[in-house]
C-alpha cells in the first residue's frame, strides 16, 4: 500500500492537510448500457456494474478512502450507447445529482459528447472499456479527461513501427465499421494520417466492410481479397471481434491467399488477454453454438498472420474469482440489484463477467488514488477535474495489469507483435511502446530475423511487391529486354567519353594558349623599354601646362645616362633610381625597380594576370612586369602632374575644404577597391604613391605583387606612414588597418599642407619620429591638426582622420564607413580636383554673369515702379496707349454711373484746421476712398479741394452693371465713414454728400504736359447736382440712376419727390438706402419733403 501511495505522491499522514470537514459526501456518476443485446458480453450492466463494488472494497481495504470521513453514493444512468441518451444523462448528472465524477460511458461516440460536457464543467471523467477513441487522447482541449483503455492511436502507431520494421511500403488496409463498433475505422483514420509523417506510403488499397456477420457481407469480401490478390501482398485487417477476425482469415484460405506470399497483420481491439490460459486461441477457436467444424483451417490460415495485442506480462488476475466477487456484490451497495438476471447471475457457477469489467475496477481505484491525494494536498479541489487528471499521473498494479497513465491522462499500454509458431504456440517477437518522451520505440525479441518466417519455406521474410508483380508475370531482365539499346548505348557511351576526352584535351591546350597570349600583356620585354627624353617630358609638361615636374618622383634616364638594351639596366642601387622613366609603345611609362629576384611560379603569373586587368579611375593602371638578369621591375602608366609628395613640397597651391574632400575620398576610393578585390592592401601608402593624372585625377600607385614586396624591408620615408602595429612587428607587409592610418597621415597633410611630422620647434630626426610613434602604446604621439576650428568642413574631416588613426586598429574607421563619412560632408556632391579646377576657371565668369543679372533686376524693378505709378494717374487701358506712343483718341460711352462728393461743413473744418492738417484730413480720408475704389470696378478720375468724381463703365465697358459698382461703393463709403476720425479734431464727424446718375459720357486725355483722363457730358453736371442737393450721409440719386437699379435688382431706393436743381429745373430725384436683405446697415431714411437747401 505505502508503494502505491508513494508513486501517486499522497504524503505521509504527518504532511497532509487539514481535513476542513467532519465528513464529506462523495458523489460518483455511472454511464453503462444495460438493454442493448449486443453489448450483454462486453459493457453492459449485468456483467460488469458488479466490479465498482470491488473497487469500493478493494480501496476500503487498502484504507485509500476513510469509511469514517467519507461517504460515497453512486448514481447510476443507463444510455445503451446511444449519445443523446448519454448527452442527457451526464447533464442531469451534473446539474441535479450534483456527481462529483462521471465514470464511462464505455462508448466511443458517447464518451466523446459525455466527455465535452464534463470538461465544461470542470468535472473529471474516468473512461473504461474498449479502445478510446485517439480524438479524445490526442486533443489537448481534454483537460479533465483520464482513462485505463488504451488509445485507437497506439495500435495505428504500432502498424507505422512495424511496417517500417520490415520496409514494407506497398499494403492494403482493411477495416471493419458496425453500429455498435466504428473503433477500427479511427484505427484506419489515425494510420492514414500519420502515415506521411513517418514517411510512410499511404496503402494502395484501402476498404470497409460493413458488418461482416450481416449476409451481405459475404461477396463484398470476395471482391475485396480478388482487390487485394491485384494491388498487395502485406495486409492489414482491423476487425472488431474475434468472430469476424476468423471469418476473414477462413475466407483468405478458401481464396488460396494464405501462401507465403502473404503477411495478415491484426490489430486485436478485444480484451482476449483477460481470458485465463486462453491467450490468443480465441482468435481462431469457433465460439458459435452452431460449430462450422473448420477451426483446423482457421490454425493453417492463422499462420500466416501477426497478432499485435496489448502486452500481458503484468496480468495477474484469477477471473473466475473476480466473476464470482462481481455477481455477488452486485446483489448489494449500491446497486441492490434483484432483476431476475442478476439472480440468475449469482446462482450460476459457470458466470463468466465481462473481459472489460477489470477495467472499471481500476479505473474506480485510479479515481480513488486520485480522490486521497487531492484530499491530502488541497482538500478543496476534490471535483476539480483539472486537479484530479493531475493527481491521476501515478502508477498501480491493477486487474488488468500495470495501470499507468501519460500527461494527457491517457493509459500507456506497450502492444505486442505476435505470431503462431508452428506448435501453435503464441509467440512475441516485437514489443512496441511509448518511451518518457512519448516517442514510440520498437523492442526486438529475437536474434535472427529467420525466427519470426519459420512457417514460410526459405525462412525469409515476405516482400511487399512479388518478384513476379502482382499478376505472376516475371519481367525480363533489363539485358534480355534492352539489349539492343544496351550495345548501342555502350557505344554512344563510349564516343562521349572519347569526345569529351578529346574536348577537354582541346580546351586545356586551349587554356595553356590562353593563359601564354594572356602572360604576353603583363610581361614586357626588357628591351623593348625605350628611355624617355628629357625634351619630350619638358614638350609634354607644357602642353599640359603642368605645375609641378613629376621629376621629383621619377628619375628619368637622360642622354648623359644612356640604356645599355643589350643588358636593359642601370646599375645604380640607390634609392633615387627605384623609380625609371621609359618609353614603351611611345607612351611614357615608370618602372618600379625592386631590389631583389623572385622566382616566378604558375600563382604569381595568375596573380600578374589578375594585376593587369584591374582598371579603376583611382588605381594607376599596372602595364606589365619585366625581368633581367639583375633585377625585376614593375611597369607603371606614368602621370604627368606628380605626386601629392610633389604638391605639398611646393606650397604654393591654397587648398580649399572641398579640394582637400575630393582628395581625401579619391584615396579613399582607391583604397576601398584595393580592399575588395584580391590584392586585399596596399601596405605601402604614403604622398609619393598618390599621383595626378592629366586630368587631375588622384592615382595609387605601387600596389600588389605582395610576394616580391613583403621581401623588401620599407624605407625610412615609408616607415613614417605605416601604422604602429606594422613598425612593431617583423613582418613587412600590410593590413587593412594599416590602409586606413596610412590614409589618415595623408589625409592631415593635406588639411595641415605640410609634411606630417614636420614640428620647427622641435628637431627630431626620422630615426627619432619612428622610435617615438613605436612606443606610443596609447596614441598620444600623433601629427598635430594646425586648422582644428578653421572650417566645418575641414573640423568633421579632423575628426575622420583622427578615428583613423586610432591606436587600436580593431576601433579604426572602415573603408566603406570613410566613403560614406565623405560622402556626408561633402552633402553628398560629387567633386573631383578637375571640377575645383574648371570651378575657379569658371568663377569669375559666374561672377560676371550674376553682375549682369542684378543690374537687369534693377532695371525691371525700375520698369514696373514706373509702369504702377503711371497706372495710378490714369486707367491701364489709357496708359499702356501712351507707353506705345500713340495718340489717345476721345471715346464715346452710351451708358456710365459718375459717383460725385464733397464734405459738408468742409469750410468749418478748415478754419479750424492749418493747411498742412487740411492736407493729412484729405489724404487720409480718401486714402479710405481709394482702398474701397480698388474693390470695385470703377476709376478715380479726380479730386477737386473736397470733391470726390469716380465713374463706372468707362474706360471699362461692363455693360449695365456699372450701376451696381457705383452703387456699391457708395453705400461702403458712407458706412465707412461712420468710424473715420479726424485725428486733430477728434470730436468732428466728417460727413459727406453724395450724389449718383447714369448717363452718356464722353472720356479722353487732355494735354501733353502732366496729361489727365477727364470725361465730358451732362452726365457729369448732373451727378455734381445730385451732389450739391443732396442730404450728409446719404447717396442722392437720379431717376435714370433708379431706374438702372431698379432693373439691376437688390437695392433699396426711397423716392425724395420733385426738387428744383440749379439749370435743371424741376427733376424727380431718389435715395439709395441699401441692400435688399441688409436692413441693419441700411443708411437713415431722410424726411419725405423736397429740401433744395444745402
């Protein structure tokens, strides 16, 4: 008992906790059928209730549930596996009998639905029975669901494993449905769907018998052995009992198709191991009380076949004493049974109870187990499904054996692989199981595969696919089928071969040629170097108007040093003759003479091949390589413009920022591509290898041939550029590292226009400089930056070179990281030393040309303040006829509104005003006039003193909306008054009378000197009486004017009545008010009485 209780993990009685309860009630729910006559032998009730009572004793005497604290009732609900009968009792089960477990049903489609309901309700459910369905094992949502069957799954899987065992591929699969058994179709469906997985093919066969006892049943598995006969000789037949696994065997022999040919696996669904001493002869023993007499031809077929059943090592049940416990308890708690059955049951001594019913004995132990753990650890979760799968994770020996459940609360079971020997005797030769990683493992039991085949002759194992196929027709060999196509083939096979010897002897030879035409372009032959004479370096400087003479840099061999072309060599070693100026092709070329030989290898002359092809604006182009018999010698394009050496030797040129960038990132670019190409560095860089082209183009030069260079130890000069870590080491080569602090010292000789260490106060010697720059471990020991602050420009580029001449070479700036840093300061233009030169040739030009487009600016700024001035004294119209020159002819105008006005009281003002602020009083004032004018399409002709005359509709003709115009700007006239101030009178009002008419005019420019736009007609006398006879602050009108508005629309008008004006006579006369719909700016309604009175 303490074993159990230790694997289940209860603790000891001093551990577990508080018993929170004086008893607690334990409600179980039983789901069985008990009707169904199909399922009398296997599930029903009368069978297998009877093991639930063994349970209860069992635990009772294992003290696992205290009879004292805990008292457990049992509902029992019969469903006759039927999932609406189920659905409906577990629902009732749970809501009304408040269970606290469900138990079953032992069903595969109503433990599915029954299982979904619990695990709604967080209730656990404990499965027995038959196989389990792999939906529930295999579907992680079933969360409270545990079981002591095993799972569809782990036969389908033990198919997989030994078909894979074997290698067999090519298979039919039968299986068997019926309205009581449909677990051998989800056997079919898990296989199929793991089939793929495990790289497995899917069979090539795959059929359903429907019910094999119905009498139908009969010619269908005709069709179907005929079906396999043709397509496979390894079958697979999942069939749900005995009877229907015997018939389908009995008809594989009346068919011939138990030869050796054939392999039959059976998965063995039933519980046939629980059959005391009977393991594996139920199968093919005739258990119909009508015997059919041919069990000996059931033996013969079986022989053929593999049995995979669950493994029976661990069994150890007496089931005849267990069928006499089962019928007698049933008889009392809780079930009470007294049916006529149940009796009938205890007074037979030949009961036999149900295989499956162990299984619910230890599933009734497995909750038991689970119930006292979860009251030891956490008492309150004792219906918690979710606790109780948990707690459920245990292991027990248990009437159907060793009773072990994975995470998913799923029994693990191992199968057997089994066969009949020929004593008939059972024997396994294949374990299959689940490892703790839930990995399937195959355990072979035998030593010699030739054990499991001792029933076929040959004792070898079956193939999937005969060696006659399927239909017992033996193909020919390949040879006797093709053996035509065999010669010929051999001989087309060997002409290949022989051409494509022939091919690949061409193409080498081809490739030595190659390869010698292509050594031809980088090597020269000594004597073919021609010398250069001085004349024509100095003819060629001139032409190119040179600044500098590259004679700094190269030593050129004049005629007081002639070339000996026999021996093709000067025999002076000293450091000023490294460099030779030649003639090659009549092309000026520098030879770089190295002081020792090398031999030359197949790798150097690739490497020679490669050198030649690169071609790079910013690399110095390398023409060829040449020998002697003292000496070797590189061949350079010669740049006529010098170096930087010789540049910043003269100090004459004033370096400007963006000249200074555009060096900087051509040694930059020539280094980026020396870096990603195979030469890999320079390791050599200093101002004398940095040369001008023609086109003032920067070039590196003196790169590569690392086998010759690495040999020669660097100058004094070179060693001033190298980087730290270089002149430490014993290693004359070069790193990228080493690049980029090289290009860093360069770089602050352009920005500093000096050499890099060149300090007057302070005079070290070379030797002294190198000693100093080795043993700065830390970096202080660098060339000062004279210009730091200068120019932003320069400063971004103080602080580039500065990263690069980090003493850490792993912390300096990459090549890439430079261009694109470059690139940043130069915001992003593209600049090279040509364009600064073709810039400052084109400045003063530039210069110019922007001199000659101000003054044009000038002036057309001057034409247009002449043009608006004179816009301003007369219409455009009329102005622009004057700009022409042409003569303004007077113009006749049918219809046009005059708008004329004056102050009232203006004599009044004045006396009490100065002139000057009679002057500021009118300029103000019709300063307001104008502004309003210019939102109207009118024209100012003139002001008199205080008189205001504006027309409308000349020299503009805009048919009859001159009217409105007038009008309009009349009445904002007048409103805008009302808060004009007179700034030295500040408590006058300025009032102003205004009158209006519509009528003929004729308009014209008057004089030469100071000419004016003046209009003429009665039409202008009239707008003057309107004026003159009219009210302060209010807009006098004519008939004719009112009439024009009237038919206009949207003006107010009041009619004054008839008024005696001054060589008139007697005229109807009106007021503008204002705006239909504007009655709130609506000008005062003067009295209705004619008033002639000013």
């Amino acid at each position: 008992m303490s074993e159990v209780m230790t694997s289940f993990g209860i603790p000891r009685l001093e551990f577990r906790a508080k018993f929170p309860w004086p008893s607690l009630q334990i409600k179980i729910g039983l789901l069985l059928p008990k009707t169904s006559p199909l399922l009398q032998d296997t599930i029903a009730y009368y069978k297998t209730a009877g093991a639930l009572s063994v349970a209860v004793e069992e635990l009772l005497r294992l003290n696992v549930i205290d009879s004292s604290k805990i008292n457990v009732t049992i509902y029992t609900a019969f469903d006759e596996c039927n999932v609406l009968q189920s659905t409906n009792n577990v629902i009732k089960l749970i809501l009304e009998n408040k269970v606290d477990v469900i138990i079953g049903p032992p069903c595969e489609d109503a433990a599915t639905f029954v299982s979904v309901i619990a695990i709604a309700n967080n209730i656990p459910i404990y499965l027995w029975g038959p196989t389990v369905n792999s939906l529930i094992t295999s579907t992680s949502y079933m969360a409270t669901v545990m079981s002591t069957s095993s799972s569809t799954m782990d036969y389908s899987m033990a198919i997989a494993e030994i078909l894979e065992t074997f290698n067999w591929s090519t298979i039919a699969f039968i299986y068997e449905v019926s309205d009581t058994n449909k677990l051998c179709s989800t056997v079919q469906v898990d296989y199929v769907a793991y089939a793929p997985t495990a790289g497995l093919i899917l069979p090539v066969y795959l059929a359903q018998i429907n019910d094999s006892s119905s009498s139908n049943s009969t010619e269908a598995l005709t069709q179907i052995f005929q079906q396999i006969k043709d397509n496979a000789r390894i079958v697979v037949a999942c069939l749900p009992t005995n009877a229907a696994m015997r018939a389908f065997m009995l008809k594989a022999f009346d068919m011939g198709m138990t030869t050796d040919e054939y392999v039959y696996i059976l998965p063995n669904l039933n519980d046939t191991v629980l059959e005391n001493g009977e393991i594996g002869s139920a199968i093919w023993r005739d258990r119909d009380s009508l015997k059919d007499g041919r069990d000996e031809d059931a033996k013969k077929a079986f022989r053929t076949a593999f049995i995979i059943d669950k493994n029976t090592d661990n069994i150890n049940i007496d089931m005849d004493s267990f069928a006499n416990q089962t019928k007698t308890l049933i008889r009392d708690w809780p079930f009470y049974c007294d049916e006529q059955t149940c009796i009938e049951n205890e007074q037979n001594p030949k009961f036999k109870s149900s295989t499956y019913a162990p299984y619910l004995a230890d599933t009734v132990i497995l909750y038991g187990l689970a119930l006292n753990k979860t009251l030891s650890v956490d008492p309150t979760n004792y219906r918690n499904g979710t606790v109780l799968k948990r707690n459920s994770q245990g292991s027990f020996t248990g009437y159907t054996g060793q009773v072990k459940l994975d995470s998913e609360g799923i029994r693990t079971v191992s199968m057997n692989f089994k066969m009949y020997t020929a004593d008939f005797m059972a024997t396994t030769f294949l374990t299959i199981y689940k490892d703790d990683d839930s990995k399937y493992v195959v355990e072979k039991l035998y030593t010699d595969e030739s054990q499991i085949w001792v029933n076929r002759s040959g004792g070898t194992r079956p193939l999937d696919i005969p060696v006659c196929n399927f239909n017992n027709v033996c193909s020919k060999t390949f040879f006797e089928a093709y053996s035509i196509i065999v010669y010929v083939g051999g001989f087309v096979i060997v002409l290949v071969i022989a051409l494509i010897l022939g091919i690949l002897f061409t193409m080498r030879r081809q490739r030595i040629k190659q390869e010698k035409e292509l050594d031809k372009l980088w090597f020269i032959e000594y004597t073919k170097l021609g010398k250069m004479s001085s004349a024509k370096l100095r003819g060629s400087q001139s032409a190119q108007r040179s600044i500098y003479s590259s004679l700094n840099s190269f030593h050129v061999e004049s005629e007081n040093r002639p070339i000996d072309k026999r021996k093709g060599i000067s025999t002076n070693e000293n450091e000023p003759d490294k460099f030779i100026g030649y003639e090659l092709f009549n092309e000026n070329v520098v030879g770089e003479r190295f002081s020792i030989k090398h031999p030359i290898n197949e790798a150097n002359r690739k490497y020679f091949r490669h050198l030649r092809q690169i071609d790079h604006p910013n690399l110095n182009k390398f023409l060829g390589f040449t020998e002697s018999p003292n000496h070797h010698m590189a061949i350079w394009r010669w740049c006529s413009r010098g170096s930087l050496k010789d540049i910043l030797q003269a100090g004459k040129l004033e370096f400007e920022p963006y000249f200074v960038i555009a060096l900087m990132d051509d040694i930059a670019s020539g280094i980026q591509y020396i870096h990603s190409s195979k030469i890999d560095y320079h390791g050599r860089l200093t101002p004398s290898n940095c040369l001008l082209d023609d086109h003032y183009q920067l070039k590196l030069s003196n790169f590569g041939i690392p086998f010759i260079r690495n040999q020669i130890p660097r100058s004094l000069n070179e060693q001033l550029y190298t980087a730290p870590e270089l002149l430490r080491s014993l290693h004359n080569g070069g790193t990228r590292e080493g690049d980029v602090y090289s290009f860093a010292i360069i770089c602050s000789e352009l920005i500093n226009k000096r050499k890099a260490w060149k300090d007057p106060r302070k005079k070290m010697g070379t030797d002294d400089i190198i000693l100093k720059i080795k043993n700065s471990r830390h970096g202080t020991y660098r060339p000062k930056m004279l210009n730091e602050g200068a120019d932003e420009v320069l400063d971004d580029a103080i602080v580039l070179i500065k990263d690069c001449w980090d003493e850490d070479q792993m912390r300096r700036r990459k090549i890439s990281t430079i261009k694109y840093m470059l690139k940043r300061i130069m915001n992003g233009k593209q600049i090279n030393v040509m364009d600064f030169m073709f810039e400052k040739v084109e400045q003063y030009a530039i210069s110019l040309e922007a001199e000659v487009v101000e003054r044009t600016k000038e002036l057309v700024e001057e034409k247009k303040r002449s043009d608006n001035l004179l816009y301003r004294l007369m219409p455009r119209s009329i102005a622009d006829t004057l700009k022409a020159g042409d003569p303004v002819v007077p113009e006749y105008f049918q219809e046009a509104s005059i708008f004329f006005s004056d102050i009232v009281g203006f004599t009044s003002i004045s006396a009490k005003s100065t002139p000057l602020q009679i002057v500021a009083l009118l300029n103000c004032l019709y300063t307001v006039f104008d502004e309003i004018i210019g939102n109207h399409t009118a024209y100012k002709v003139e002001t008199i003193g205080d008189a205001y005359l504006v027309v409308s509709g000349a020299p503009v003709r805009i048919g009859d909306q001159h009217a409105k115009e007038i009008a309009d700007m009349s009445l904002e006239i007048v409103a805008k008054l009302a808060d004009f101030k007179i700034e030295h009178l500040p408590y006058e009002k300025v009032l102003v009378r205004v009158g209006l008419h519509t009528g003929s005019v004729v308009a014209g420019v008057v004089g030469t000197q100071m000419p004016r736009y003046c209009l003429f007609g009665d039409t202008v006398n009239t707008a003057s009486r309107m004026e003159s006879n009219g009210l302060p602050n209010n807009c006098h009108i004519s008939k004719d004017m009112a009439l024009a508005l009237e038919k206009l629309g949207g003006f107010v008008t009041a009619r004054r009545g008839e008024v005696l004006i001054k060589g008139k006579g007697i005229m109807e006369t009106f007021f503008l008010l204002g705006r239909e719909g504007d009655e709130a700016n609506w000008l005062k309604r003067p009295g209705s009485s004619a008033d002639s009175e000013t």
